[in-house]
C-alpha cells in the first residue's frame, strides 16, 4: 500500500464532501433547500 496516494485520496474525497457536495445537498433544517439555494433567497428577501 502507498500511504502517500491514501492519504491523497483522503484529501481529495474530503474536499469533494466539504467544498461542493454539502453545497449541493438538500438539507431538512433548511427547508430541503440545498445552503446556496437558501442563502440566495435569504439574500434576496431579508
């Protein structure tokens, strides 16, 4: 095993999550708007 790919890889799978998936993701506390969508509308009617 390549510990530097692993620990590269872990990076990479992290950042997808953090950075663009939650992003993304619809989440029930917020209306199951996805976080842009909501803070566009907050931002849009505050």
């Amino acid at each position: 095993m390549h510990l530097p790919r692993v620990i590269n890889a872990s990076r990479e799978i992290f950042d997808y999550i953090a950075g663009f998936h939650n992003r993304l993701r619809r989440h029930s506390a917020l209306g199951y708007l996805s976080p842009m969508e909501f803070e566009r509308q907050f931002a849009n009617h505050p």
